[in-house]
C-alpha cells in the first residue's frame, strides 16, 4: 500500500513538473531582448562597413581578409551599435574575453549578454576545433565574422 501511495505522489510531481516546464518553455519568447533577423543584418553591416563583405548585383560577396586581426573593427562595430539600440543594463560594460571548453570545443569567448533565456557571445580559436554544444533550452544562431564552421 505504502509503495502504491508513494508511485501515485511521485507520478502526480512528475507531471506538475513536465506542465510548468511546459508552460514556462511557451513563455520565454516574452523574455527575449534580441531579435535573430535584426542580429543578422547588423552583423552583415559590420562586415560590409568594414570591407569583409561586397555587394555586387545584391548579392553579398565575402572579401578574403590577409590576417584573422581585420576582425577587431567589426567587433568593436557590432558592439557599439548594440548599444545604442539595446538597454544597457542587459550588456556587458566591459570586454573580458574567456577560455571556454564546452563540449570539447575550445577557444576564447566574450560575453556580451548572457540570461536564463538567451545569450550573445563573439567566440573564437585560432586554431580548428571540434565539439558539440550540448543538450538545452537555447535557441542558436551563428554569424560567422572571419573563418568558417563545418557543422
């Protein structure tokens, strides 16, 4: 009887548990500061502002770059704009750069917003690396500045 009682209260949790998720899940897109679209042509913007990209016939068109330094600017750029449009109290003030080791890839990141619902980094190896992001709730977008990603 005991054990019975006991399966019926753990299966009665588990369910709670699986609809608060559930609803919580639908709701983090109130939550979001960043918009994919907007991160996409800003991004593009600093590429082609400072000559990594060419439009010709309005197609974008990279420009190979003699040295991986030519990616600062457009650092520098896409950070400056972010915060003339987002509030900044959800940036970070101040570059930091970090070594990451996620999934066994590593390299250096910058954080420039991180929550529960989304974040925003520059990350960046000069060298190959390889590794997975992992399991979780996040949705991913990737912008390449300089280089290339083989997923």
């Amino acid at each position: 009887m005991f054990k019975q009682r006991l399966f019926l209260i753990v299966s009665f949790l588990v369910v709670c548990l699986a609809v608060i998720i559930g609803v919580l899940d639908s709701m983090k897109t109130r939550f979001y500061i960043f918009d994919p679209e907007k991160l996409h042509k800003l991004v593009q913007q600093a590429l082609i502002a400072n000559g990594h990209l060419n439009i010709t016939d309005g197609k974008l068109i990279p420009i190979i770059q003699e040295s991986p330094n030519t990616i600062r600017p457009v650092i520098d750029y896409i950070t400056v704009e972010l915060q003339k449009t987002i509030d900044k109290r959800y940036l970070t003030d101040k570059e930091e750069w970090i070594f990451n080791n996620a999934g066994g890839a590593m390299g250096a990141m910058f954080i420039i917003h991180a929550s529960l619902t989304e974040y925003l980094i520059i990350f960046g190896t000069p060298l190959g690396t390889e590794g997975h992001t992992g399991l979780h709730t996040a949705d991913d977008y990737f912008h390449m500045l300089y280089g290339e990603q083989w997923a």
